[in-house]
C-alpha cells in the first residue's frame, strides 16, 4: 500500500503572461502559481509535477499535473472551487482527481496533442492566441509536407539545440492543417513525445514550403539532415497550445 494519495490536477492557462510553465528564478511561471495557491489550502508546501514543459507566451488547455498528499483529500470538488477562488484569471482548474499512486504526470503520458493557430490576417481580438501570417500560403503542399513527418523517427532537425534529450526519436501519428474559421488556419500534432521548440520549428519549415520557398524535396532534405540550422525560423509563441494528454489509464480527464 501507498504511503500517500496522489491526485491529477486538469488546469487551462493562457500563457501570455507566463514565462512558461516549469518554475525559474525572478519569472511568473504556472507551476509556481498553482503551488502557492494549492500549499496554502493544504497548510504545508505542496509541490506539483507537470506534463512537461510550455516555453514563455505558449498556452495549455487540459494540462496535467500531480502532487502527492499523506492525508487523503475528502472533497474534491470544494478544492477545486478554492484553487480557482484564489488562482489569477489566465489560470483555471478543471478538475482535481484521484488516481493511483504510479501514474505520473509525465512519465505516464502516452500520447500529447498540440495545435497552432495561424491567421492570415492581423486581428486584434485574438492577437495573443495566434500568430499572424499574411503572405500567401499554400496550404495543399504543407499537408503534403506535414504528412512526410508521419514516416519520420528523429526529429533533431526540429529540436531546440543543446537539449538534454537522452533520445530524439518520436512517435508522430497526427499532423495536418485544416481551416477551423474563414482566416484561420490549425495545424494539430500528436506524438507520444515531444521536444522542445519542435511544434514552432516544425510550423516554422512547413511555413516555408506554403510560401513556396522550399519545395517537398527540399522539406525531406530538412527532415533528414538532423541540424536545427537546417531547419526554418521557430514559428511565434502565441499560435502554439498544448490540448490533450492521453493516460491510458484514465479515460475521463477530457469529458
């Protein structure tokens, strides 16, 4: 038997106003609000564990968390409503559950989802979820191209440089663009891991093959050359949102 509850904590955040999720000196980060607000209601520090990491202006929705109490938590729901009582408006807690004392945030994760919105052009209103492209873009040929991601493994080409990776090879089973409004375009990503910046790099280089910069073949060259030098300018952090972490032993989190 565990000496302790766990519980996962589903939470959204606009990441404007963050400098990213994970905890760093003389910066407002997610983990260190959400750790404030959560040791105050359980009157001792409590620390949290993230899904993984969301750079400076990148925003999440159903992101993950655990932290670990001895005493076990009676009313959920009413934590729930305390955390979000007491956590600033660009964060905002969905659910708090209880799950088995070895599923963990991040090393349980089987599968992670990221969108990125583009408009084609400037619009105030959304300015700080999308980012903006008004050259013309050929959407047809990035499909083309983001459906070669699907037969890659290594993806160090799109990787930040000098990360601690033990591996970069990743599973891809999702990449597409498809208009969700009049002029805006999303491009969806799943893999079961990914690296950092490799979304932004990612959209980065599909954005030069739809300006017609770089053709298929020259996208494949890219893939393959496994250097981030190689590889197109990182696309802005507004457009990129983190929306699903799968758990295959949890089937509700996203209800």
């Amino acid at each position: 038997m565990s000496s302790y509850n766990r519980y996962f904590i589903v939470l959204d955040y606009s990441g404007t106003h963050f400098c990213g999720y994970q905890i760093q000196p003389n910066a407002r980060t997610v983990q260190e609000e959400v750790e404030q607000c959560l040791s105050k209601l359980m009157r001792k520090k409590t620390p949290i564990v993230g899904c993984g990491r969301t750079d400076t202006g990148v925003h999440a929705k159903n992101y993950i968390a655990h932290f670990d109490s001895e005493v076990a938590v009676d009313d959920l729901e009413y934590l729930k409503y305390k955390l979000n009582r007491m956590l600033p408006r660009d964060i905002y807690v969905h659910q708090v559950i209880e799950v088995e004392s070895d599923v963990h945030a991040r090393f349980s994760a089987q599968k992670r989802t990221y969108y990125y919105d583009l408009s084609l052009r400037k619009n105030p209103f959304l300015s700080q979820f999308v980012a903006v492209e008004t050259r013309g873009l050929d959407f047809e040929k990035m499909n083309e191209a983001a459906h070669l991601l699907l037969e890659m493994e290594d993806f160090t080409s799109f990787c930040k440089l000098h990360s601690d990776n033990k591996t970069n090879i990743c599973d891809v089973s999702v990449a597409k663009w498809y208009q969700i409004e009049p002029q805006i375009w999303r491009f969806e990503m799943t893999a079961n891991r990914f690296l950092r910046n490799m979304v932004r790099a990612v959209v980065g280089s599909l954005v030069e093959v739809g300006l017609g910069n770089w053709d298929l073949e020259k996208f494949k060259e890219v893939c393959n050359a496994k250097d981030r030098g190689q590889a197109g300018t990182s696309a802005k952090a507004s457009g990129l949102h983190l929306v699903k972490v799968e758990y295959p032993q949890i089937k509700a989190l996203h209800e």
